[in-house]
C-alpha cells in the first residue's frame, strides 16, 4: 500500500508546520516527525485506525503528540488515502472526516 493525500490533508499539513515552526523551529521538526512515522506504520497496518461512523473512514492518534488522522483504504488502488490531519484539541466541524 502507499499513501496518497488529498489537498485538504497537505494543507493540513502545512498549516500544522507553519503554526509550530514559528513557536518552537525544534518541537516542529519533532512533530512532522511523529506525524510522518505515524503515516509509515499505516502502510505496513492499515487497518489498525478505529473506524468513525461513516464506516470506510478510520482514525488514528499519532505517536508522541494528540494529532489525528483520519484516512481510508482503497484496497482496489493500492492506497491509504490520508483525507485530515489535526490537532486533537481543536473544534470538530460537521465536515471533518
């Protein structure tokens, strides 16, 4: 499997480093690190995310940091794809996967 990220999930992304860096340039580097170490243990378990209730979408805390990841696998593509990333203290709206 690979992963595949949709433009929401790269700007999330991008929002989550450009946040952090201008804090902490260190805590940012860490971060992206769990985030992305997080994303490589999803290929190799996929499935290991807890579903939410819409069925196909999965969720996963990163490692280290209360980040989420919610992502679905398309088993027919061969891909992960990563639809959200976000901090787990920020407010749920009804769009988010």
């Amino acid at each position: 499997m690979r992963l595949r990220f949709t433009p929401r999930a790269l700007e999330n992304l991008a929002d989550i480093a450009a946040y952090l860096h201008e804090r902490n340039p260190t805590a940012a580097r860490r971060v992206r690190a769990s985030i992305y170490q997080s994303l490589q243990n999803l290929v190799l378990f996929p499935y290991a995310g807890r579903r939410q209730a819409t069925e196909s979408i999965r969720k996963i805390v990163t490692l280290r940091y209360p980040y989420l990841v919610y992502y679905i696998v398309d088993e027919a593509a061969g891909e992960i794809v990563i639809l959200n990333v976000k901090h787990s203290a920020q407010k749920r709206h009804h769009d988010d996967a």
